[in-house]
C-alpha cells in the first residue's frame, strides 16, 4: 500500500483547520495522547510519539492500513503494509513544524531512530531501551486500538486529538530584549543561578558558553551541536571555524557534572585526531574536584596542543569579554542576547528562556 503523501498532507491540514475552527476532540484520545506524552517525558525516548502520530495519520487516510507492517520490503506481499518512515519524514514532519504541533524529537527522520531502525514489523519483538519501555508499550496498545478502527471519521478524531495535545507541547518562545544592560561584574552569578536552577541535561551550560564564544569569535565562526550528539564533525560541544575557514581552531568540551581526568585525556585526544591544536573542558559542576593540571599539561605539550580547565563560571566569562573586540560592559549586554539565541538553538525549555530573559531584565 502507498500512502498518498498529498491527500495526508490534506487530512493533516483539514484537522488542524478543524481544530482552529472549533471543533471538539475525542476526550477519550485527548487522556490517552496526553498520557502517552507524559511516558514519554519521563522516559529516555521520545520517538514513540512519532510513531504514534504517523499510524494515526495512515489510519486517517486508508483505514485499511495494516498499522504493524511498517515496512513493506519485509511484509511477505501484505497488500495493507505501508512505508510509516516514508509518511513521517515526508508528511508528518515538516507539517508538525509548520503547523505548530511537536512530535517529541527535532530530527527530519524520527522513525531512523532505534528502535524503529532495526524494526521488521511493530510487533517484532525488536529490543527496547528499558527507559522508554512502558512508553513502547503503552503506544502499542494505542495502535492496537487504532488499527482496530474501521471508520475514517474515528480515526481523524483520533488525529485530530493528536494535533490538539501535541501543540500543547510545541516549545514558543519570548524574544530576548536587547535594550538590557548588563553588569559585566554580575554576569558569572546570573549565569551560575541560571544552570543551578535546571540543568535540562546540560542544555543550559552547552548554551551559555556557545553564547559568550560568540561574543569573541562570531555567531558564523561557532558551532555547537545537540546535547550528546554523537556526530564525528565536531570534537567539542562548542568549536570554533578557523578564520581562513579550514578546519577548527578551538574546542570546548562543556560539563556541569564531576570531570576526571581520564575524560580530559580522551577529549584531548578527540581534538588531536581532528587536528584542533587549542582545546579546553569548561566544568561547572559543584561538586568538580580539581585535576591533576601538571600531568594533564605535561601530556597536552608532548603532542603539541594547548589545553585549558576552566572550573568557574567567573573565569570563563572574563576571558569572554576580555578578548571580544567590544568594551567589556558593551560585550556583556551583546553575551545576554547570545545566550538567548543559543538557548533558543539547542532547545532549552521555553520556561528556561524566560528565566533568563527575567535574570538579566532584573541584572
């Protein structure tokens, strides 16, 4: 079976106009999207809500769609199986942007993901990650019912309740007010009381020092990836583009839990086999003890590189605003408004933004 991608785009589309207009939900799949979102909060993946939302979708175009034969190469001639992969990446993911729902996970290709990579069939028994087994299971029994649907109108109430829960979730941010002055010398503690209050998994800190790098180096020269993304590109969360644009002069490994040594030792050597001679482990932990700098330093020399531990918020943003090309109280008003848009970046919660935004409205 191929699902017609321009008639799910209509009936994504035609439900959400629905919901705009007015028209009620199925409570029932309202408590059940709701509850599924919930496990998938709590757990370790969010992919499941991609999922589900896809079989919705394919249930509310063909009703005939055999929900657990996802992939068609491996359905022994299933006439009702159908390409889930193909409807999410190509329908359901770029609508979910443009219409203002989320779908758990940022990615083009959510059904890429374990473990819906290595899947036959739904119900193949493919291994799960303990931390998001209850929200598997729970989906699981929620496509059961879907599949079981055999009216068209049902299954688009069910989408539509999807939609509606899902945009509930949608991350909507508050602009960062650039007319903020900002004390240089109170910077490092709004910062501090800023990652102490959530860490968001290390979102916040990865943000913080990409946004005072950009003070110094320029938004276009620094990158800084997902938090534990695992790309080969990069040997650190926040690198630098060499000026010449070949290749990177600095890294910057970022943590707000305890460092040993042995951590900077294979960052050190991440940025020696990616040729990045100037390297650094900002740690910000409360709990960080501090290293043995000699031997580290003694290793960084032997093979050529610089490497430099930041322990504290205070040191990090002197060198920030010290080697910016703008006055220091000007540099500070400019690092605020970076943060934000790096906050922004790697998706730091929109209650997260606003903190912010509030920290450094009050200075």
């Amino acid at each position: 079976m191929k699902i017609d991608k321009k008639v799910a785009a209509e009936a994504l589309r035609a439900e959400a106009a629905r919901l705009k207009d007015g028209d009620s939900t199925d409570e029932a799949w309202d408590e059940k999207v709701e509850e599924l979102s919930r496990l998938c909060e709590a757990g370790v993946s969010k992919t499941h809500m991609a999922f589900l939302g896809t079989a919705m979708l394919a249930k509310a175009v063909d009703p005939d769609a055999d929900l657990f034969a996802i992939k068609p190469e491996h359905a022994d001639g299933n006439p009702r199986a159908f390409s889930a992969r193909t409807l999410c990446h190509s329908v359901l993911v770029p609508l979910s942007a443009e219409l203002g729902f989320s779908l758990g996970v940022t990615g083009r290709e959510p059904l890429n993901n374990q473990p819906y990579f290595r899947m036959t069939r739904l119900d193949d028994g493919t291994p799960v990650h303990a931390g998001g087994r209850a929200a598997f299971d729970y989906m699981v029994q929620l496509v059961r019912e879907l599949d079981a649907l055999e009216d068209r109108d049902d299954a688009r109430s069910a989408l539509r309740a999807f939609i509606k829960i899902r945009s509930e979730y949608q991350p909507r941010y508050v602009d960062h007010d650039g007319g903020h002055v900002v004390d240089p010398a109170a910077l490092p503690d709004l910062i501090s009381r800023f990652v102490r209050d959530d860490s968001e998994r290390g979102k916040r800190a990865q943000a913080v020092v990409a946004g005072l790098v950009d003070v110094f180096a320029g938004s276009d020269r620094v990158e800084s990836g997902r938090i534990n993304d695992p790309s080969r590109k990069h040997p650190g969360d926040v690198c630098v583009h060499a000026a010449s644009g070949d290749g990177w002069e600095k890294a910057i490994e970022v943590r707000d839990k305890p460092v040993s040594s042995s951590d900077v030792y294979i960052f050190g050597k991440k940025c020696l086999d990616m040729g990045v001679r100037e390297a650094a482990v900002a740690m910000f932990s409360e709990r960080q003890q501090t290293l043995e700098e000699q031997d580290l330093q003694r290793w960084a020399g032997e093979f050529g590189i610089g490497l430099t531990l930041f322990y504290d918020w205070s040191e990090f943003v002197e060198q920030a605003l010290f080697w910016s090309e703008l006055p220091k109280p000007v540099a500070a008003s400019r690092a605020a408004a970076c943060i934000h848009d790096r906050l922004v970046a790697v998706e730091v919660s929109p209650e997260g933004v606003e903190l912010w935004n509030a920290l450094i409205a009050r200075g």
